[in-house]
C-alpha cells in the first residue's frame, strides 16, 4: 500500500510540476510584449539586453571550441567508415546535415543549459533566499514581468543565433578535416555544404533551438522559484535546473525529430 | 473609535498539521504604532506574511483600508500593496542595482512621473532616511544599518500608507537599533503613516509602541498600550518581560551522559 502511495505522490508531484511550468510559460508568454523598446515598461528592455549578452555573447567562445570538436569527431569517426566506401565525399553531407538539423540546436542547448539554465535558477534562487521575490511581489511588481521575462525573450533571440553559429563552426571543423584529408579547398566544399543541406534543415534546427530556450528558460526559473530554505536549497535547484533541463530538452529533440521525419521534413 | 486600517479576523494558519496560528484577531487603528511581540516561533511572522498578502491563510479574513486581500480582483490587490510599504528583516535589496536604483524601482515601475522628478524624489526619501550620500552605493557596499535604512527608503518611495517592519533591530548593535527606532518614530510624526513592527526586541517595542500585541504558540494573547503591557500580570507576558531561562526537561539526563563521554575522553576522573 505504501508503495503506491509513494507512486501516487511522484506521480502527483510531477503534473504539479508540469502544471506550475505550463502556468508560468503562458505568463512569460504574456508578459513579452512589455519588453519591447516603445511599446514595453521602461528600461525593461535594457534588462532583456544585458541577458542576451550574458546569455549568448558570453557563450560565443565555448560554443565555438565545442562546435570546432564536435565537428571535427563527426568527420574523423564518418571518414572511417566512408574511406571503406570510397565515399570520402560524404563526410561533407554528414557534418553539414548532422550540424544543422542536430548537433547545432542541441550542443547549444547542453552549453546554455550549463551556463545560463543553472544562473537563472542560483540567482532566482538567491531572490528567494533573501527575500528579493516577496519584495517585489510587496510592491505590486509581478516576479515572472520582472525576473523570468527579460531572460525568455534574450534566450528566444540568443539561442537560435548561437545554434547558428554552432552550424557554422561545427562546418568550418569539417573544411578543416577535408582539406587536411584530401586537400579540399575552402570554396568547393562550400559548394558541396550547399549542395547537401536545404533551407528546411536549417529551419528545423531553428524549430528546435526556440523550443529548447524556451524549456531551458522555464526550467531554469521554475527550480529558482521553488527554493525554500537556506543556501543549500540553491546548490540543489541549480544542480535540478541543469539537470532537468537537459532531460527535457533531449525530450523535446527526439519529439520534433520524429514530427519532422513522420511530416517529410528530414527527408 | 474609527474603522481600523487592517482587521484581522480569525487567522488561522497550519503547516502540515501544526498549527502555527490560531484564530487570531487584531484591529490596527490610523497613525498607531502597533508593535507585535512574540517569541521566536510565535507566528508573528507568519501573521506578517498574511497581512501583506504573501500567503493566504486556511480561514479567517484580512481587511486592509476595508478590502479582504484573500478575497479581491487582482486590480485591488495590487491597489493595496502600491499602499503598503515593506521592510524586510534582511533588507532584501536588490543586489544588482546601486541603492538609488533601489529605491527609485518602485517609481519607475508604478508611475509614469519623469525621470527627473524619479531622481529628486530618490534623494528626498534616502535623506530622510540619512542616506543622502549613499546612493550610489551597492547593497554590499552597506553597512547592515544603512541597508535597513535604504529598505526603509524604498518602502516608503510611492508614500504608502501603511508601513510594516519584519524585526527591524536584528542584528544591529543597540545604537543603530535606536537610531533605527527614532527613524520609525519620525515616519509617523512627519508622514502619518500607519505602521506595524514585527519584533522580540523589548526595549525597542517600548521606544516606539502605541500598542503591543503579543503573540504566544500562535494565539494572541494581549493588545494593550505599553503602559498596562509593562505592568501585565499575565505569567506568559511576565516570562516575555523578565526572562528566566527553562530548565531543559532532561538536564539530570543530559549531564550524566556528558560525564560519560567525558570520562570515555579522560577528561574527567
């Protein structure tokens, strides 16, 4: 019997927690257009500026490195097989299509998910701890307007541009291994990188990389939200945050991977 | 007597079963000074919470200028909150924004004044508060007495009514604490603000008070002026007045078991 109560309460917990994410996601969604130049609450779009800074242009350089790898391994582990094939060509296919539909969104998640996804929740978190949340809930000021907002509309700008370059990064690697391989010149593999890829893969990529913002950005929040306690209650939300946000956002590319192989997209 | 400007009636609030407040009434008139006493785990933050619509309690109402903030639309709530300012016991300044942005947040947010109206009413609220010098300070760069002092400015940035202070002498040494008091004091002369201090500190209840509630397991057991608090017969009040520290239940065992250890240790033969 305890068994099933134990069940029942995760169970319980968890559309909870789903409740309380889908609830505050119309929110942010609602409270976007305030944070809009002329039309929103002044100053707030400062706010939303100094996030995408921190969100993406600080990120610029690890996403780069991590690209400039990924890409590179890509290459080397599809040239060994390719090589056998004759197929050595390919290896432009597999880079420039596994970047752009895949890699790119989802490398880029991983890496603001780790950066930004666990500051969103260990600042949001120390708000709580001390008190800054009830302040502002006190002055009639809404936290989700004021905290959560500025940092959606910075992610949903910031990641699909770091996704892009990611795509061009983890590409470049591959003109790296190319020329190293072959000899390739920069401008014929250009050619082929075009030839291989089609605008509905970069889209789709993109499709991914908003919704992946949009799960870091919510996650991140939500485990800010909820601590209670002392400092750490922090640790432990920014730990939650990343780690949950990486399931999810795993979650979500294997959704839209299917949608978009079952719709045609991905063929 | 006129209608009072909070109305608590029958707050009761339970924690997972505990019962942290129970059936608690209390009446704060205009321009009084109410000081809400009690122990540590009393309730009287958790009643604090209540009246400033951070939580809402399992029964009971809170009026606040004749409205249930349980109860309102949105639109209302956030009518009455825009009257009634906060200091937090932590000060719970924004550690990103210098103290003048702080206090000026309020005014940014929630009016449409421009915004060199915005920088004179700053200053204005961080001298009367003594902090004329310091806004361009971070949180971190304030000494604990100069940030309840900022908190103090930006509670009273839109001139809120009412004024609600959570154990405003925490952790301060007994000077800044009295200096903290005399703020409090002239806030009610100068502005005529109602205001409400949540403390266990005696000697500051007595400095300010225009009447003492006291709270005790959560049951409020007195509202009186200072005057017949301080001669009260009440033994729980009197425990409150002229501490005596209880026995522990177990000391004989306590004592005992520490004699062993110190033994084991051979600290004692």
């Amino acid at each position: 019997m305890n068994a099933f109560e134990d069940l029942g309460s995760v169970v319980i917990q968890q559309f909870a927690y789903v409740g309380g994410l889908t609830g505050q996601f119309w929110s942010g969604v609602l409270a976007l257009p305030r944070m809009f130049p002329i039309m929103g609450k002044r100053g707030r779009w400062q706010s939303a500026l100094r996030q995408m800074a921190a969100i993406g242009v600080a990120a610029l350089p690890m996403i780069g490195i991590m690209a400039l790898c990924a890409g590179f391994i890509l290459a080397l582990q599809g040239a060994a097989e390719l090589r056998r094939f004759g197929a050595l060509r390919y290896v432009i296919d597999l880079v420039a299509i596994g970047f752009t539909r895949e890699l790119g969104p989802l490398l880029t998640a991983i890496v603001v998910s780790g950066r930004s996804g666990s500051a969103f929740s260990a600042e949001i978190g120390t708000m709580m701890v001390t008190n800054e949340i009830d302040a502002l809930r006190t002055m009639a000021l809404d936290p989700i307007e004021f905290v959560l907002a500025p940092k959606f509309l910075a992610a949903l700008i910031m990641v699909p541009c770091l996704t892009i370059m990611c795509n061009v990064f983890g590409i470049a690697a591959g003109a790296g291994f190319m020329y190293l391989s072959t000899k390739m010149n920069l401008v014929v593999y250009i050619r082929y990188v075009f030839d291989s890829i089609v605008l509905r893969d970069v889209f789709s990529g993109l499709v991914k990389s908003l919704a992946f913002a949009t799960i870091i950005v919510h996650v991140g929040c939500r485990e800010g939200f909820k601590v209670q306690g002392g400092p750490e209650a922090v640790g432990r939300a920014t730990t939650s945050a990343v780690v949950k946000s990486t399931f999810l956002v795993i979650l979500a590319d294997l959704f839209f991977t299917v949608i978009f192989y079952l719709s045609g997209w991905s063929g | 007597m006129t209608e009072p400007i909070i109305s608590i009636r029958d707050l009761s609030v339970a924690y997972d079963g505990h019962q942290v407040l129970d059936r608690v009434n209390l009446d704060i008139q205009r321009n009084e000074i109410m000081v809400l006493l009690g122990g540590s785990g009393s309730g009287k933050s958790t009643t604090l919470r209540h009246i400033i619509g951070l939580e809402r309690p399992d029964s009971g109402t809170i009026l606040v200028r004749g409205v249930d903030i349980n109860r309102c639309s949105a639109t209302e709530l956030r009518k009455i909150r825009r009257s009634v300012g906060v200091a937090f016991q932590d000060a719970a300044l924004f550690n990103s924004l210098s103290t003048d942005e702080n206090v000026g947040l309020p005014m940014r947010e929630l009016t449409e004044l421009a915004e060199p109206v915005i920088e004179i009413m700053i200053y204005m609220k961080l001298a009367v508060v003594g902090l004329g010098g310091a806004g361009k300070l971070l949180p971190y760069e304030l000494s604990g007495g100069m940030k309840k002092r900022a908190a103090v400015a930006r509670a009273i940035a839109l001139d809120p009514e009412i004024l609600v202070f959570d154990e405003p002498s925490a952790g301060l040494d007994p000077i800044v604490s009295a200096e903290l008091d005399e703020l409090i004091l002239l806030l009610k002369r100068v502005f005529q603000m109602t205001i409400l201090v949540v403390t266990h500190e005696i000697a500051s209840a007595f400095r300010i008070a225009d009447r003492i509630a006291m709270l005790d397991n959560g049951s409020l057991i007195a509202v009186e002026n200072k005057d017949s608090f301080k001669a009260s017969t009440d033994p729980r009040i009197r425990q409150f007045l002229d501490p005596v520290p209880k026995s522990l239940p177990e000391s004989a065992a306590v004592l005992d078991h520490l004699r062993e250890l110190a033994g084991l240790t051979g600290a004692v033969r």
